[in-house]
C-alpha cells in the first residue's frame, strides 16, 4: 500500500533551496574560520591579474575589452540555442508525423545562423576582433605644397601679443558706442472696429 507524504513538491523544493543556502553560508563561514589573518599592503593592494597594480584606479582604459567580451557572450548565447534545437528537431516521432517538418527546422537553423554569420563579418570588418589595432597612417595627397613647408609652420614657436585698445580716447569711445540704447516704445497696433 502505497502511503501519502506529508511534504509536498513545493516542500521538498523549499528544503532543498533552504539546505543550499546553509551549505553556502556555512562554507563561508568554515573559511572565515580557517583563515590566516595577517594583512599587509601586498596582501591589501588590488589583483589585477598579474599586473603591477601602480598609480589610481580611476584610469580610462580601452573599451575593446567590453566590446570582445559582449561579442563572445552573444555568440555564445546563441549557440546554446542550437543545443535544444539538435535535441528536439532530431527526434524520428517528429520526422514521421510530417516529412515537412525536418526541412522547416533545418531551414529555420540555417536561417538563425546566417544572421549570426552576417553580423560576425559586421564584427569583424568592424575591426573590432582585432585586439591590438594596426598603426593609424597619415592620408597622403598630391599637392603642390612641399611637406617641408608644413613641417615649418608647425614647429615655429608663435608668441602672442598683449592686445590693447590704443590711447585712451579710443576706449572711451568703444565704451560709449557699447551703452545699452535708452528703453523705446514699441509700436503697439490698434485694431479699428468696421464701420457699419
């Protein structure tokens, strides 16, 4: 005779979830336990994997290490959406309900992964697989002006000059054109009723 439980299946799901949670905190716990306490500046610095950790942590630094880890993370997402795809579609129930129904999911398969293909050759002409960018070059035309000349220009050390009014005449004059104009009165419109 088959007897009834007293734990229901949301019961046995909550004691499980309870007994990781203690699992968890009690590891935490064994460690703090356990573990040396002798701090020194090495051991307080922060790890930045195998680099030198010198200067502020408030530094700029390239986005390209978000931009590679965003594109492996979705490319990665996607092919986990093959996984069930290759498990349900490859099924001979399926198939021999309805023959259509394996061609519909390979096309549909090839579908999803020429969008993915398209947007990895967007990624890559992009430049952004390229981890360490090639050196930029300087367009190069054909004018009639030599190089050297502009090698010139941009080397002279140009001293600016104090800027002055002139005499003193001079700025009272730009001062008194300068006034705000006295206020004016506007043209105000006045609507005359038609006569009848």
């Amino acid at each position: 005779m088959i007897e009834p439980t007293q734990i229901t299946e949301f019961g046995k799901v909550f004691i499980y979830l309870v007994m990781g949670i203690l699992f968890v905190l009690f590891t935490f716990f064994l460690g703090w336990l356990v573990a040396l306490r002798k701090p020194n500046p090495v051991k307080l610095s922060s790890y930045e994997c195998g680099e030198e950790p010198t200067g502020s942590s408030w530094i700029q630094f390239n986005s390209r290490f978000y931009v590679v880890a965003l594109i492996f993370l979705l490319f990665d997402v996607e092919m986990v959406f093959i996984f069930p795809w290759a498990t349900i579609f490859s099924q001979e129930i399926l198939l021999a309900a309805d023959s259509r129904w394996g061609w519909l999911s390979l096309i549909e398969m090839f579908i999803f992964i020429g969008i993915l293909l398209i947007g990895l050759m967007y990624v890559w002409k992009k430049g952004d697989l390229n981890w360490i960018r090639p050196e930029s070059v300087l367009p190069s035309c054909q004018g009639r002006v030599p190089m050297a000349m502009y090698e010139k220009i941009n080397d002279t050390k140009y001293t600016v000059k104090e800027f002055n009014f002139g005499s003193g005449s001079e700025q009272a004059a730009i001062q008194v054109e300068n006034k705000p104009a006295a206020a004016r009165h506007f043209f105000r419109p006045q609507f005359k009723k038609p006569s009848e």
